[in-house]
C-alpha cells in the first residue's frame, strides 16, 4: 500500500516510528509536510500540489496535525477525502476534538461523564461559573489549548475572577471546569485505535503541578485500566468519529471522568511506558480498512 504520513517534522518520535512500522510491513511511504501543500479545489480533479508536482493518489493518510496548525491541516486532510483517499481519522473529527466546548458537548449528548465544566462570554457571570463547578479550586482551560498550555487552577474565587477576567480581556474563549481532587494530579492516558484500548498508561504530575501532561514533566507508566474505564475510552472515541485517539481519563469518586481527546496522540511515552508496538496496530488497522488504489507513482516526498 501506498501511505502519506501528514507531519511537519520527519524526525519527530511519532513519525519515525509510523515510518519504521509502515515500511517494516512492506508499505510504500511518504513524510508531506501539510503547511507546504496547495489544493486545487475542482469536481472533477480536485489535487493536492506539494514541492512542484502533483501529488498521486495514496491508499491511506495518518494525519499529525498540530494544533495551532488545525485549520490549515484539517483542510489538507479534508482534500485528501475528496480524492477518495482513506484517513485513520477524518477532517470533521479533528475539528471536533481540537475545540474543547464542542467536544465536551457531543460527548454530553451521549451520556458521557466529564468534569462539571461551565462556558460564558462575558466577565460578569465569572462568580456564577464558579459556584456552578462547585466553588474553588477551580480549573480555567483556553479552548484551543493543548499539551497542558492554557490550563491554569485558581485556588480561591478571587483569583479565579482575575484569570478569567484578564483572558476574557485578551478576547480568549475559556472554560470553566471542576476540580477534581481525589485525583491527586493522576490521569489516564488510554491509546484508542479502531474499537479497542491498545495501551493505557498513568500520568503523575510533577510535584507541585496539577497537570498530568508529559509536555508538563509528568511521570509515566503502565497501568491496567478498568472494564468502565476502558468502555468510556472507546465509546468517547467513537462519538467524535475517531478511529485513533488518546483519551485522557480522571478517576474519581463518581467513577471514571473524560478530560480530553487527542486525535493526534504521541507515540514516545505509551510505548515507552508500556512496552506495546502502537505503531503496528495502526499501520495494522489501515490494511484492514483502507482499499489498495492500484499501481500507482513510487513518489516518496
């Protein structure tokens, strides 16, 4: 099969590992670096140019969108669709799981618990939110934040008050959110890919930190996760039309509690953490669902 790895970076772990895999298993693979595609917008030959040529067709397409590059990247991947091209996760779904509020209200709509999380637009209601999410401590996330920036815990009402009201200030869409302290600065990383968790591992916070994120100087190691704790992962995976996620999870005293969903996950620390060729089973997934196009160009990127 012919697989394009959509990254910015060929060097990145993540990358070079899906690389390693597709090729280990007889793969033709190309590195595009999105930001550097045009499309050519057509019904009848819609196409994706990148470095002078036009790119021929692919079986299947990993997308690694960062996400301060979701709009672009999200519309490269979009194209690709278009073309007939198989992606391991679709535009639409990217979309989705970048923005915060939308996400947290599909995955509602479904009955999946989460965090008490409130949304204003103005500074005034700041003390309703709070009281809303059950008083302070409190957690006060930009929408559009990843890796642990953008996330903050204002310890009293009046702090939180001053946060909120400086990036509602700077024009920033924020949320509110629950502060979960049994959680004890823990989370779960669970490795969705298809309908199944493939890894799952612990994340502990530094000392002093609240945010359990690697990017963050979190620790990390293998857990074994619950069958609730794995049917949330799943189901939260399925509901935002992903076929490949990192679902973070918080254990709480009312049962397992979605943080966030990453549809460009990391590679480096699950399968450090627990020893599992995730690359495989992705590269192992797209053979079973994408269709072979034929004989095509050996274009390598």
């Amino acid at each position: 099969m012919k697989i394009a790895i959509l990254s910015r970076k060929k060097d990145l772990y993540s990358t070079r590992r899906l690389v390693e895999s597709a090729r280990g298993r007889g793969h033709s693979v190309s590195i595009i670096d999105y930001q550097h595609c045009y499309m050519n917008i057509t019904a009848r030959k819609p196409s994706i140019n990148y470095q002078g040529e036009v790119l021929k067709k692919f079986d299947a397409i990993i997308p690694r969108i960062s996400a301060k590059r979701t709009f672009y990247g999200a519309a490269i991947v979009r194209q690709f669709e278009t073309m007939g091209t198989y992606t391991i996760n679709p535009s639409i779904s990217i979309t989705r799981s970048r923005d915060k509020l939308r996400s947290q209200q599909l995955l509602a709509m479904k009955g999946i618990d989460m965090p008490i999380t409130c949304f204003a637009n103005v500074p005034g209601d700041v003390h309703e939110l709070i009281k809303t999410v059950g008083g302070p401590p409190v957690v006060i996330k930009l929408i559009e934040g990843t890796q642990g920036v953008g996330v903050v815990l204002a310890e009293t009402k009046k702090a939180a008050e001053s946060v909120v009201q400086t990036l509602m200030g700077l024009n920033a869409n924020i949320i509110i959110q629950e502060f979960i302290k049994e959680s004890k600065g823990v989370d779960i990383r669970c490795f969705v890919v298809g309908n199944k968790v493939v890894a799952a591992m612990e994340r502990q916070a530094e000392s002093g930190e609240f945010r359990a994120n690697i990017h963050q100087g979190a620790t990390f190691k293998p857990i074994k996760i619950t069958q609730a704790e794995r049917a949330i992962a799943v189901k939260s995976t399925k509901i935002m039309g992903l076929r490949m996620a990192g679902v973070d999870i918080l254990r709480s005293d009312r049962g397992p509690l979605v943080l966030e969903i990453n549809s460009s996950p990391g590679l480096e620390g699950i399968e450090t953490a627990t020893e599992i060729d995730v690359a495989k089973v992705i590269i192992e997934h797209i053979e079973k669902y994408a269709k072979p196009i034929g004989p095509r160009s050996n274009y390598q990127g």
